[in-house]
C-alpha cells in the first residue's frame, strides 16, 4: 500500500513517494492513482439563431415546462461557455469540468433613476450633487423586461398623458384615512422618510384587504412573539411622537404642507424636509434626527472636511510683497532650477488668459510656485515610484546647476543631507530608480565641468599633470594667516637649529586632534567633515559592483557608476588602492566595458553599455595609473596594455563612435610613456599605429573654425603621445615619424596664418604639433625642419592673426583677474576650480582664446633653437608688434595680481611662462628697477611648494641683486640664504618608487605677502610680551641687517 504525504514532510519525501509509485507500477501495470482526470466532452456549440430555427420547425410545440427547461439549459450552456471558453478543440478547455451555476435572477427596483433636470452650472470645481429618486411602477408586468433607464422613461410619459379617473366607491379611501389617522403618517422606528412612508403604505394597503378577526389574530401572535420589553420601548415612542404631533399642530394649521405629486421628478423629498426643518424651534428633537436624514441624500459626502477641499480653492495671482533682502525659502521646479519669489517678478504678459503657473501648491505659501526641499524630499520616500523619480530628477537637476556656479551667493544647499537621501536611493534595485539617483550622485561628486576643461587641455605640454582631489587640513579661522606670529616663530626656531643645508630634519608639532581616526565620527559629522570618506563609509564599492556585475541595468547607470569610480580615484592613493585591489570589480570593468573590438558591431549608431568599449572606464585607468607606479604596474599585469593595442590599431575607430576610445586610449599610453614602463621600450608597439594616424589627420583633419573639435582633439592626442616618448629613440623612429610630422606641421600652421586662431581646439592642436616638433628636434637635428621654421612657423608669428591672437594674453590671464574660484565653495567635497565667479555671473576659468598654452610652447622652441644658434623664431617672436602685448602683460602683474587664481590648477602654465619672460634678461630694458622689484615680488607670493627652484633664481637674479637694491654684497648673500632655508622647509621629496602624476589641486604660496618684514615682527612681538633676552653680537648684527634690506625694499616700493 502507497503511503500518502503527511503534514511535515519536505519535497524530497513527496519525489521518493513518486519514485515508489513509479517502480510499483511498472511491476503492476493495472495499479492506478486514487484519483485521476476525467475528460468531459461538451457537445458542439449552437447559436441561439439556429436553435431557433429548429423549434419553429418542430411540429408539435413541447410544453411550458419543457420549453423553460430548455431555457435553462441553454442558459447554463452559454455561461459554462463563457467562464470555460469558446471552442470545442480548445486544449485548455478539454480539462475543466461544467462549471453548475444557480439561478439568475435581477433584483427588482422599486423606483427607477430618473434624470433630474440640472441647472445651470456653476463656476465651481464640481456641479452640486442631487439624488435621483426612484419611482416605483404600478404593474409588475409591465417592468419584466425592461431597463430601469426604460421604466424612468415610461413613467414619465404616464405621469404627463394619464388623466386621473374618477371612482365611484370611496369606501377603501375612507378606510385608509381612518387608518392614517389611527397609526399617523410616520414610522417610530425607521428614520428614512421615504422609506417610512413606503413601508407605512404597504402596511396599510395590507390591513384593508384583512377582517378584522385576521388582524386581531396576527397582532395575538406577534406580541406573543415579541420582547415584551420591545413593546414597552415602542409603546413609549408612540406617546412621544404624539406628543410631539399636538404640540406642532398649530404651527402645520397656519402653515400647511402641499404634498408633491408621486411621479413629479421637479420636487425631490429633499424640498419637504427642509421646509419642516424651518418650521420647527432649533430645541426640537426631531431637527437632529430630520437633519441627519437630510444628510443621507448626500453619497459619501456626510462629513464635510474642510482641510480636504482646500486644494479646490482658488489662489489669488497677486503676491505678498516681499522687503528688499529679506529671505526668503527656495522653491524649485521639476528640473532643479530656483524659481523666483513671484511669477510677477518676471516681465511677462500678465493676462489671464495666458496664466500659464505651475506646480503651485495649497501650503504655507500658496501664492509661490514650486516645491521647496522639504517637500522634495518627503517627495523621494514617497510610495510611488514615479513621485520618487520626480523628485530625485529635480534634486539630479539642482546639483547639475550648483555645481556650474549658479546658485553660489544665492543659496546654501545642504549637500551632506542630500547625500544621505541620494545614497539611500542608490539602494533600490529598480532600472528607473537607480538611473536617475545614480545620474544625482554623479552631478554631486563627478563636477562635469571640472572634467570637461580638464580633458580639453591635457593634451597642451605640461598638462599630463592630475589633481588630487584630497580635503585640505586647514583650521577654520586661519586660512589666510600664514604669516601669522606664531607661525614665523616656528620657523625661525627652526632655522636657528641648523643652517647645513635643505637636509635639516624638522620636527612636526601635530596636535592630538589630528592624529585622531575619523572612525570616531558619526556618519553626519564625517559627512561635514570628508563626504568622500563618508562615501566609502557606505561600502560603496561593493555596491557599484553588485549593480554592474547582478543587477546590471542597460542604460545610463553604468555610466554614473563610472563616474564615481573616476571621482574616488582622484581621492589620493589609499582610496585608488581599495579600487585596485578590488579584483572582483576589476575583473568586471575589464570583460564588462573593455572588451575586444572584434567581439563586438562597432557600427552601430546606440552603442549599448554591456560588452562595448566605455571610454569612461579607459578615462577611469588612466585616473588610477596616474596615481602612481605600482597601480600602473598592477594595471599592466592585467593586460592593459594588450586592451590599448587593440583599439589603437582599429583603423575604423577615428570614423565611428569609438573615437572618444582611441583618444582615452592614446591618452592612458602617455601616462604609462611618462612613468617609463616596460624599460622604455613601451613606444616601439605603437609607431606603426601613429604614422597611420598621422596620415589619416593630414587628409582629414578641418582646421576652419566650424570644424570637429573631437577629430582635432584626437590629432592633439596623438601628437602629444608620440611627445611622451622619453627615452632616447633609434632611427627608426625618426625615420618612420619624420617626413608625416613634418608634413603635418606645415600644413596646420599655414591654415593658422591664414584663417587664425578663433577656438581652444586649433590652439591646442598647434601647440602639440610644435611640442612634437621640438621633440624630434631634442633627439636628432633641425636639418629636416628648416622649411617649416624659416618659413612657415615664421609666417605664422609675424601674421596679423597671430597679433590678435596673442593681444588676448592680458585679458584671457588668470593672474590678472579680479575674480575668485569654486575650489572650496563645499570644504568637504572640493573641485579643481574650473569656474570663476564674476560679478555678472559664473564662467570657465580658461576662454575659448585662451593663449598661454601655445605662447608657452612657442617660447620653449625658442630657447631650444638658440642652444643651436638659430635665431629666426628669436627674431620673429621679439618684433615689436609681438613684444608690446607681452610687456603691457608683465607691467598689469605689478598692480594687478591675484594671489588667490595663481594657485588654481589652471594657472600652472601661466606661472611657468611669467618665470621665463621675469627671467628674459631682453624685459629689463622695459621696466625700472624699482618697478621690476615690484613685479617680480608679487610673483614671488603667488608661487607655492612646488616652485622652489624658481624662488631660488629669482632671488638671485632680482630680489638680493645690487642692481635693484643698493646694499653690500655680502650683506645680500647672507641675508638671501637665510631666506632660502624658510623656502627649503617646504621641500617635498619623492622617492623613486612614489612616482606619480598626481598634484594637489590647491596650494598655499610659500611666501606670504609680507616675508621681507616677518622678523621685525617676531621683534615687535617679542616687545609687545615684554620677553626678555640676552643677544650676541651676531644677532644684533642680523637685525641691522635686517633694517637695511628692509628700508631698502621700502625705498623700491615693493610694499605698500
């Protein structure tokens, strides 16, 4: 005997009870289930048409009983047909069985609805709501079969064409008048007028047509079969209600009551109840139970909220008026820009027929439009997910605008408690959700504009250089007092322990605080303090690589991933090692979105995200081999290197939508150049792909303003790569990259002669082509060049669009602007400073003519051609239409100076190219001393640690020079070494194996504008304390020193 499951047991019991029957049955083929499925065949379906049909044929009629038999049964046929399905074939239905169903039957209405006829309505929200009275119909007959929308219309017309018949006997009308009068017109128990009085009509239609012995003997036997509590109860009622009666009864004689007429629609039961309402003393008892039945015409609406209907009322268009600079709580629209007080403050027509206001809401201020944060973000936890869409799209598209510099000196955004909600919306697995939270977190931390402008000048000489994106430690209340008292002390201190040399040890006075572990903070304090940390905090990683390796959403997303990845690179080395050492999510970037191109259709116009080339995941290993030289050497055992030859020798690349690839391609090869990987011998994989590359640009690039940016900016790419190549290069180098490169040269900077310089793109273009110039110029000779030189480049300075290229220089300056940048705008989350704020506005710290960039290159392959005793760009670049700019230039530095913007990350070059022209012994002819002392003092305080030896040749050169200080030699030399060893404290020295192209995105000059004076301060105080000390006869002889350079500096009017 089988046994049958029992309550406990799993699947695996219930499968080795199927394996037994199974066996069991295979020994006995006649052993069947207890149970097994049972086919039913349904007989051929037949329209009602043709059984029709058949009944008018048959000759005899079967009777009523057969005939509603069947009825029923085709009725029940249609229905099994119905709820199992057409078709007598249908598979799905061959299994059900007939499905039996009782009887039918529509409930009867007494009163049809009839249409009541509305007014005119009114200019509300809703048209007011009337009930429909029902009228009942006469004959039972005459409602079988038909709609209740029929028997309104039936009974209209009766109630319009009937004419009342007189009737003879009036014996039945006095007998329900008596009754009336004996049990009233009204109902003690129920409330409902109408029905009270349909119940009372039927009770007494029912007692005429019974004896008097039948009612006697039906009320015997109900009052014995109820409650005799009940009857007291009801009893009692009786009395009061004709107490109430008699005591209204004079009041109904003077005011009496027309009854309306049983089939009249115009008045509703409702007319009579209130006119009874004011009728009667508000004390009456019967006003609430009237009331309360007047209520129960209304559907749903017994209770009237107020607070509820207050979204339909109307706002008024005029606003408060607001006081100038009073505040006010910023609203927003749905694409995160700030909306102003009042729509009245923007001109416009203000007719209401063009009233086109939107998102305005019944709040606090019903008279603004827009959301404000709060409710944004009540809006994001919403339960709906497209309200939470809405809303995190509106925070995506204010970070997008805060970040430009729109709303700086007009709002502060809480960026910590945005973060919180961004970070616990990235956690919903959803595709929409995660879009467009993923999208905010980028606009947060990946600053686009940052990026954009540090993309478009990496391929300029000197621009390899990255930002390191590190908090700065610096206290609140002294970010500019670097020359404090106490600061200057300390490093006197220093500088009297040990005059050797810049190997002096120094030791650290670091508080307690500092070497605390920000594992101690709360995640909002960590918040206020590194939001970057705060974001690891969250284990982001792991959750960038749950999406993009499980969840793996085919939109956007990857890219926001992306982003953020490249943004915690920039962090420093300890947070691009997490990233590193994370094989699980290296191992998806690498087959994810650096795949071969031979797997893949590079022809398609919407390229997916899965199993294509990102070049955001290239632009995110260029960010991490940047870092450092161990990631880079990590980078490469993952076969990084096999990846870049593969997309660089795709000839198809530079036509389709891969080229953004190749250039993030070319762009991570100059950064493995610059590091000297593989022994220097990385660059002889590649040539064949640059001469191929070259001779494409040469035929295709379109230097005329118009043209495309992105095919100039991979020219630029590859100029700049081949740049790179450090080690000294063989003759096949030369041989392979010389004739194209010389080729290419004179064909763009005759274009340039011609149509000038008018974008960023072609200077950029120019400058990497004269820079891989002067490259194969430093490894082989200018013998191959002289046609471009003598005749092109030459051409090209001496052309009038190059003046108006270069006049530029004053205006286009950082240095010389009077503006500030958005480095620490948010100190927990800083940006590289790519936007400055100008009184009018924000806008890009570099402009579209920007001529630095070339100017600086132009002037390296000046002094690299006079090392060779050739003068013919000397000659040309020093003309007076050129020289005139350049010194207009250098003369706005002595009164125009912003020591703030010389520390920008984009003013680097700008600082190297006023070192060379302050150090162009041809400029001291232009200036007088006093006025060159100015000039490069104010030099001096804009330069920070990382231009030391500046310092050091400048102050030979200018500062401690007799030539503009009249003062002993040795007086200078001895004071000019005291003051290198307050520069050499600020050494940073870099081991080997720290090789990194990484720089702090911000620094502090070395020098603060007061230097010359720091020790008659640290005098000063010393006096001020009253400190008492024993001086020799060398620290006196110091301080008159001191005095005299001091009076001397004065005398040049250096400070003011």
């Amino acid at each position: 005997m089988i046994k049958r499951p029992k309550p406990g047991e799993t699947e695996e019991d219930i499968l080795r009870m199927q394996q037994e029957f199974l066996s069991q049955k295979a020994k006995n083929p006649k052993l069947q289930p207890a149970a097994t499925m049972v086919k039913i065949n349904r007989p051929p379906k037949q329209s009602l048409f043709a059984k029709s049909r058949q009944q008018n044929q048959a000759t005899v009629q079967p009777p009523q009983d057969a005939r509603s038999n069947d009825n029923s049964k085709r009725i029940y046929q249609e229905i099994h047909e119905k709820i199992v399905g057409d078709g007598a074939d249908d598979s799905s239905s061959k299994t059900l069985t007939d499905i039996v169903m009782g009887d039918i039957v529509e409930k009867t209405v007494e009163r049809p609805k009839v249409q009541s006829n509305v007014g005119q309505v009114e200019n509300a929200a809703f048209p007011k709501i009337q009930k429909i009275s029902l009228k009942s119909s006469s004959l039972n007959s005459e409602r079988k079969g038909k709609s209740i929308f029929a028997q309104a219309i039936c009974g209209n017309r009766k109630g319009q064409e009937q004419v009342p018949m007189e009737i003879e006997e009036n014996t039945t009308d006095d007998r329900i008048n008596n009754l009336n009068d004996f049990y009233a017109h009204g109902s003690v128990v129920v409330e409902d007028t109408n029905a009270a009085s349909e119940i009372h009509k039927e009770n007494i239609n029912m007692l005429c047509k019974m004896k008097e012995e039948e009612i006697l003997a039906e009320r015997k036997k109900l009052m014995e079969s109820i409650d005799p509590a009940i009857v007291a109860l009801l009893a009692k009622k009786r009395q009061e209600k004709a107490k109430q009666l008699q005591t209204n009864a004079p009041i109904k004689a003077s005011q009496p009551l027309t009854k309306p007429a049983a089939n009249s629609p115009s008045s509703p039961p409702l007319a009579s109840t209130e006119s009874t309402l004011e009728t009667l003393p508000s004390s009456n008892p019967a006003v609430e139970i009237l009331q309360r039945s007047a209520a129960e015409q209304w559907i749903h609406f017994d209770v009237v909220e107020k607070d509820k209907l207050e979204w339909m009322r109307d706002i008024p268009l005029q606003a408060s008026k607001l006081i100038p600079g009073e505040k006010f709580e910023a609203r927003f629209d749905w694409k995160g820009v700030l909306l102003p007080y009042s729509m009245n403050d923007i001109a416009s027509n203000n007719s209401e027929d063009n009233d086109d206001r939107e998102l305005y809401l019944h709040g606090d201020e019903p008279h603004r439009p827009g959301y404000t944060l709060q409710e944004l973000f009540r809006l994001a936890r919403s339960n709906v997910m497209q309200q939470r869409v809405t809303a995190f799209s509106a925070l995506a598209g204010m970070l997008s605008i805060y970040q430009q510099g729109f709303y700086d000196q007009v709002l502060e955004l809480p960026i910590s408690k945005i973060f919180f909600l961004l970070r616990f919306g990235f956690d919903d697995n959803t595709p929409a959700m995660l879009e467009i939270v993923g999208k905010a977190l980028a606009y947060l931390f990946y600053n686009e504009t940052d990026e954009t402008l540090l993309d478009f000048v990496y391929e300029n000489p000197g621009c390899q250089w990255q930002p390191c994106l590190q908090v700065l430690n610096t206290d609140s209340g002294g970010d500019e007092e670097m020359s404090s008292i106490e600061h200057l002390q300390k490093q006197m201190e220093q500088l009297q322990m040990s005059f050797k040399g810049r190997a002096a040890t120094v030791k650290a006075n670091v508080e307690e605080n500092e070497e605390e572990s920000k594992t101690s903070m709360s995640d909002f304090q960590l918040a206020e303090t590194d939001l970057i940390d705060c974001l690891l905090r969250t284990n982001i990683l792991q959750r960038i690589y749950f999406i993009l390796n499980t969840v793996r959403p085919d939109n956007s997303t990857v890219s926001s991933c992306l982003k953020l990845l490249i943004r915690l690179a920039r962090s420093g080395k300890e947070v691009a090692m997490q990233i590193v050492n994370n094989d699980e999510l290296m191992k998806c970037l690498f087959e994810n979105f650096l795949p071969g191109l031979e797997k893949i259709d590079t022809s398609l116009r919407t390229p997916p995200f899965y199993n294509y080339p990102q070049y955001l995941c290239l632009k995110l290993m260029r960010s991490l081999i940047s870092c450092n030289l161990s990631i880079a050497t990590k980078l490469m055992n993952m076969k990084l290197i096999d990846i870049l030859e593969n997309y660089l020798f795709n000839r198809e690349d530079i036509k389709t939508n891969l080229i953004k690839v190749q250039i993030e391609s070319l762009r991570c090869l100059r950064c493995l150049l610059l590091l000297r990987m593989e022994n220097n011998t990385l660059h002889k994989k590649f040539l064949h792909a640059f001469r191929y590359m070259l001779d494409w640009h040469i035929n295709h690039v379109i230097y005329e303003e118009g043209g495309p940016f992105l095919i100039r900016q991979h020219a630029a790419a590859v100029l700049a790569t081949i740049a790179s190549i450090s080690s000294p290069v063989g003759s096949e180098v030369t041989t392979l990259l010389g004739d194209i490169l010389h080729d290419c040269s004179c064909n763009w900077f005759h274009k340039a002669t011609r149509f000038g310089v008018k974008e960023f793109s072609q200077a950029t273009l120019l400058s990497s082509c004269l820079n891989a110039v002067t490259w194969y110029i430093r490894h082989t000779d200018t013998a191959r060049y002289q046609n471009f030189i003598q005749k092109y480049l030459s051409e090209f300075i001496q052309s009038e669009n190059f003046v108006k290229f270069l006049n530029t220089i004053s205006s286009s300056s950082l240095v010389l602007r009077r503006s500030v940048d958005r480095r620490n705008v948010h100190n927990p989350l800083p940006n590289v400073g790519a936007v400055i704020m100008n009184s009018y506005g924000p806008q890009l710290v570099i402009t579209q003519t920007y001529p630095i960039y070339l100017i600086t290159t132009l002037w390296r392959f000046m002094e690299l051609l006079l090392e060779r005793n050739e003068k013919h760009i000397f000659d040309a670049l020093l003309s007076p239409k050129t020289l005139d700019p350049m010194v207009d230039y250098l003369r706005n530095l002595s009164t125009k100076c912003n020591r703030y913007l010389a520390t920008n990350f984009f003013a680097k070059m700008e600082i190297k190219l006023l070192f060379k022209l302050l150090c162009f012994e041809g400029f001291s002819e232009y200036f007088k001393p006093s006025e060159m002392l100015q000039i490069v003092y104010n030099f001096l305080c804009c330069l920070t640690a990382e231009h030391i030896p500046e310092v050091e040749e400048l102050f030979e050169r200018v500062i401690f020079n007799r030539r503009y200080i009249n003062i002993d030699e040795d007086t200078l030399n001895k004071w000019r070494k005291i003051c290198l060893e307050l520069v050499y404290s600020h050494y940073i020295v870099v081991p080997p194996t720290e090789l990194t192209l990484f720089l702090p995105f911000s620094q502090v000059p070395i020098l603060p504008p007061d230097w010359p004076y720091f020790q008659l301060k640290i005098i000063l105080q010393n006096y001020v304390e009253n400190v008492q000390q024993k001086k020799s006869a060398a620290d006196f002889s110091a301080d008159w020193r001191l005095k005299r350079i001091s009076l001397s500096l004065r005398g040049g009017s250096i400070i003011s």
